[in-house]
C-alpha cells in the first residue's frame, strides 16, 4: 500500500503533493489592481482573476478530498510576485501577469484568462499617440512591468532621449502623471480604464491613446517543472470557457459595479478574449492574439 501511495503522490506532482501533505494551498494577490485583484471593504481579496483562481482551490479541495484546506493569502507587487512564484512561497499568482516567452523561462503560465493591450495616458489637452510623440520628455511606468521593458527597448532602439520614471505600482505610476512629474503614463488599457473610473469627472482631465503599443495575454502564474497542477488549473478555466460560465464571470467584474467599490467600467470583451474561449491557448506570442 505504501507503494501504491508513494505512485498517487508522484502522478499528483509537487504542489499537489505538498497541498495534500500541509492541508495548506498559497495565492498570491494584488492588493488595488482593480478589477483583477483588489481588497473589498472588510480588506478580503476580490477580484476577476481572485475568483478563477478561488475555482481552481474548489477543483483541488475535491481533488485531494480535503474539504478544510486552508487557503494563504500573500500580498504580492510588480516586483515581487514572479520571484514568489520561482522560489515556491507561492502555488499560484492571481493578479496581472502577462505571459510572455522570455518570463516563461523560469516559471509555467496557465490558459490565458484575458487579453490587454498597452497604451499611453496623458492629460486630455495634448494629442500623443505613440511613444515617438514623447522624445525627451518624462514619461512613467511601474517596475517589474511588461510595460516599462518595452518603453525602455523602444527608448533605446529609436533613441529618443525619453528618462524613464517607474512606480511601484499602477496607482503610483498614475501619480507621476497626475502630479505633473510626467508627460504619459504607459499601461495596459484595462488597468488604466480602471484607475480613470476611479477619478469620477476628474477622469475627463486624461486620454487613453488610440494606438496600442503591445499586446499582453495575462495568465495565472504557476510553478515550472510542475506539469500535473497545470494541467488542473488549464482544465478548470478551459471548462468555465465551455460551458459559457466566463461570460458571466466577466459580466461581473467586467460590466457591472464592482463590489465595495460601485466603479463600472463598461467594458465589452475584446475579440481577442472571444477568440481564446473559443480555441483556449497558453501561447506567450501576442501574433497569436491580433
């Protein structure tokens, strides 16, 4: 017998084995990323992609029949939330993370959960549309985003003279702009939406750009080396694209006021998105998406 259940805890691989071992499974959560990962009002984690992964911590109680695993919760930001996954503090990272190939080289990513594209906010009265519109002026972003890096490479290919000012994170970031330290902001455009509609009138003071700078698919992160609890967390979000259920869960977070915060932002699934829940992907490419 000791055989046969030292076979069952190899085939579960190692986050399930050790869940099943400590009775315990950790999801790291952004603390204000609305609407993906945010603290309601009694400072609960919420959010879209709090509530998939609150689907697969159901898959795995059934699983590994333990109907009291306790879930850890850890805070985590732009630049802690990868480390916390490489080095196994956390078994899932449910805020906003874009997968991307080269981030795919020390930690696994799941289907892709939502399609963002980056963009520049600046103050209404200017016109800027792409990064080349900004030459020697300050523009901002936060650290440890797929954002900065790609305002950095263009900075450099195109020499644009641009100096760089990083936030800690999104609403920090936001603040460069808003206090005039910065000409732009660059972020995703969902992310961007949401920090506006928490702006009330004031959010008519800014402009989003038409023109998208990158594409990012954002994914549950997860640990390399670890194909079975992939596997677990892709068949759970590839059922809820199945049988139709994300529709509703977008509509939640997506189209409707926000819990504890009554923010709307109106905001209709991109046909990108549509086009993953027809044919799920885990692809970092963003052709792949366009």
């Amino acid at each position: 017998m000791a055989l046969c259940f030292g076979t069952a805890q190899a085939a579960d691989g190692p986050t399930l084995t050790r869940v099943r071992d400590t009775g315990v499974i950790v999801i790291g959560y952004r603390p204000a990323s609305l609407p993906f990962s945010y603290l309601d009002a009694q400072l609960r984690p919420t959010g879209y992609t709090v509530e998939l992964c609150d689907r697969v911590v159901a898959a795995v109680r059934e699983k590994l029949q333990l109907p009291d695993l306790e879930v850890r919760r850890v805070e985590v930001a732009s630049a802690t939330r990868m480390p916390l996954v490489i080095n196994g503090t956390l078994d899932m990272e449910c805020g906003i993370t874009t997968h991307t190939a080269e981030r795919a080289r020390s930690q696994a990513f799941s289907l892709t959960i939502f399609v963002a594209e980056s963009r520049l906010l600046t103050r209404t009265a200017r016109r800027v549309q792409r990064l080349s519109d900004l030459r020697g002026q300050l523009v901002a972003s936060t650290i440890g985003t797929t954002s900065i890096q790609h305002l950095a490479k263009v900075n450099d290919e195109q020499a644009l003279g641009i100096r760089i000012l990083g936030g800690l994170d999104d609403p920090e970031g936001f603040q460069l702009l808003r206090s005039g330290r910065a000409a732009a902001f660059l972020m995703d455009d969902v992310l961007l939406r949401a920090l506006l509609a928490q702006q009330g009138p004031g959010a008519d003071d800014y402009r989003i750009s038409d023109t998208a700078m990158t594409v990012e698919p954002y994914a549950i992160g997860l640990r390399k080396g670890d194909p079975q609890f992939k596997a677990l967390v892709d068949e759970v979000l590839a059922g809820l694209y199945r049988s139709g259920e994300i529709h509703a869960i977008y509509r939640r977070w997506f189209e409707s006021p926000l819990p504890s915060q009554g923010l709307n932002l109106k905001l209709p699934m991109s046909a990108a998105f549509r086009r993953v829940i027809a044919n799920p992907t885990d692809s970092p490419d963003p052709e792949r998406y366009r």
